[in-house]
C-alpha cells in the first residue's frame, strides 16, 4: 500500500480533472468480520508519487507509470480515480481520449486499472470500475473501449468491440471491447480506434 501525505491534503482541482468533484465515494464492505471502508476519489497532486507507485509493482514495470506521467502532462486524462484504504492508495484507474478514424465522437478509452497485491480479489478493481464508467456517462461521453480479459470486463457491460464495428491500432480479438455509455451511440459509428500517441511512445 501507497502513504499519502494527507487524505484530505488538497481541495484543489484534480489536474486534468477540472469538472469532476473532490468529494469521496466510501464504499463499506465487510472482511473476516471486519467492516471496512474504501474512498474512491479523484486523482490529486498530492496522491501522485503513490499512484506511480503503485502502477510500478502492480504492472512490474515502468511503462504504465510512465503512460500515466505523460497523459497529466499533456491534460489527457478525462478521469483518474484513486482507491483509498486507511489513508493508503490501493487502487487506480483512469480514462483518456480515443478517436475513430481520426475523429473525435466523445469516446474514452480505459485503462491501465491497478490494484495493489494485497488486495485482490476484493472488490476494488469492480469499484474503480464502475466509478469510472459511471463519471463517464454523466458527462456524456458516448462510449468507452478498452483492452482487457472478456471474462472480467464482461460483468460491466462491455461486449466484443468488433460486435460494434470498431476495430483497433493493437490487432487485438477478443480482448478489445466497447461498451455504449449513452442509448445507440454507436450505432452509426465504425472503424479504426486509436489512443492518443503517448500509448504508442511508451510501448503501451
């Protein structure tokens, strides 16, 4: 688990984030016996070194960190939500702009989600992602895509992105998937979808 100088160490805007509410989402579930409690919030610059941290050991490798250090500097991450346990980061997700060929259509791609090792299998990635989905929805984004194991994601509403005509810059099958956040939305929209370029500077 990932220290924070402080839970509540910012009201200041998440970077990045200027729409989204500082404001935690506690989520109470019970272990062992134990009531205990996560807050998902926004990302914000005092939780930054733990995320990167966090993502490091969760992936075993620089990549993801440092796709994510990018997407902050280039004011591309639409969300980044935190996981927080006792003061401890133990989760992470965030969402950042796709097109389809090369237009925008107000669709975001998810990805990387992180959990921390010592606590799998608990929920928190579920968490993170229904929060994430959720955020996205209510400021009207039309779809979200990611890559991923169907055998997860499945259980969120995501379905084979080729079922939607959509393909992706990865040539990946099964593990590409969409998911319509607004009523048909992808209906009249098909083709090539692609990250923004930092997935490809990073090898991401």
């Amino acid at each position: 688990m990932y220290g924070l100088p402080s839970l509540h160490a910012s009201n200041e805007n998440p970077h990045g984030q200027e729409n989204m509410s500082c404001e935690a989402m506690v989520v109470y579930y019970i272990i062992l016996g134990k009531l205990m409690s996560i807050s998902i919030l926004p990302e914000c610059n005092p939780y930054i070194d733990a995320v990167d941290q966090l993502n490091r050991e969760a992936f075993g490798s620089d990549v993801e960190p440092k796709l994510i250090k990018l997407l902050r500097e280039r004011d591309e991450l639409l969300i980044s939500l935190v996981a927080i346990d006792d003061d401890k980061i133990i989760g992470h997700v965030c969402a950042s702009p796709v097109t389809i060929n090369g237009n925008n259509h107000s669709i975001a791609g998810i990805g990387p989600l992180s959990v921390c090792k010592s606590h799998r299998c608990q929920g928190i990635g579920g968490m993170l992602m229904e929060e994430v989905i959720a955020q996205l929805r209510n400021n009207d984004f039309a779809a979200a895509v990611l890559l991923g194991d169907p055998n997860y994601y499945h259980r969120f509403g995501f379905s084979s992105g080729a079922a939607f005509g959509l393909q992706n810059e990865y040539n990946a099958d099964e593990a590409f998937m969409a998911m319509e956040l607004q009523h048909n939305s992808l209906v009249k929209i098909s083709g090539l979808v692609q990250y923004v370029s930092a997935f490809k500077e990073q090898g991401a």
